[in-house]
C-alpha cells in the first residue's frame, strides 16, 4: 500500500474499527501525521500562533482514525485492541507496543478476518 492510498485509507475507515490494517497502512498515517505537524509548526513559526487553532481542528478530525487504525493494526498481529492500553504504562508500554506495530501480520485469516490488501 502506497502514501496516498494509506491516507486514503485512514480517512475512509474513520470509525471501522473492525478488520485488519498492514504494517505499511499504519506507518504511512504516522508518517502522514508528523509531516502535516511539522508544516503546522513552520507555519506557526512565520505566521504566529493563531495556526495552532486550524492544527487543533486538524487534530480533533484525526483523531478517531488514528484510534481506528491503530485499532486495526493490533487486529493484524491477532491482538486485542485492549493492548493499546499498555501505552499508559510508563516506556516498556510504548516501546511495547511499538515493536507490536512493526512486527509483520499474520499470515492468512485470523479472528479478525482476511489480511487486508
């Protein structure tokens, strides 16, 4: 799966929380969500802090799916989503739960249902 098709992605599973989302489908969000962060922060740098209202904006609308893929990535390891929780556990949670999202899917179906494309 490419960047825009990633993107595309996470915007069109706004709230599908269910099935499963590939290694290369969650990093290109995160990837997409720092870049468009770092903009926001220039733009703060040269034209003043009122940005930081439109970044918040940006914010609030990524935020469900950010949450929805994350949620579909753990469903591509056969985890539970609940894991995600494990990040409020001070550092081994986040690296954690990192390492969980850079390890390959399973192979084939799982309780989640088919590997997606």
């Amino acid at each position: 799966m490419g960047f825009q098709e990633a993107i595309q992605a996470g915007f069109a599973g706004y709230v599908k929380f269910e099935g499963r989302a590939t290694r290369s489908e969650y990093w290109f969000w995160v990837l997409f969500l720092i870049v468009v962060q770092i903009v926001f922060q220039i733009l703060m740098a040269i034209l003043g802090n009122w940005i930081g209202i439109l970044y918040m904006i940006f914010s609030l609308g990524t935020l469900l799916p950010g949450i929805a893929v994350s949620f579909r990535r753990m469903h591509d390891i056969d985890r539970s989503a609940l894991w995600l929780l494990i990040a409020f556990v001070p550092i081994v949670g986040t690296i954690l739960l990192i390492v969980w999202f850079c390890s390959p899917g399973t192979p084939g179906p799982n309780r989640y249902g088919a590997p997606s494309i």
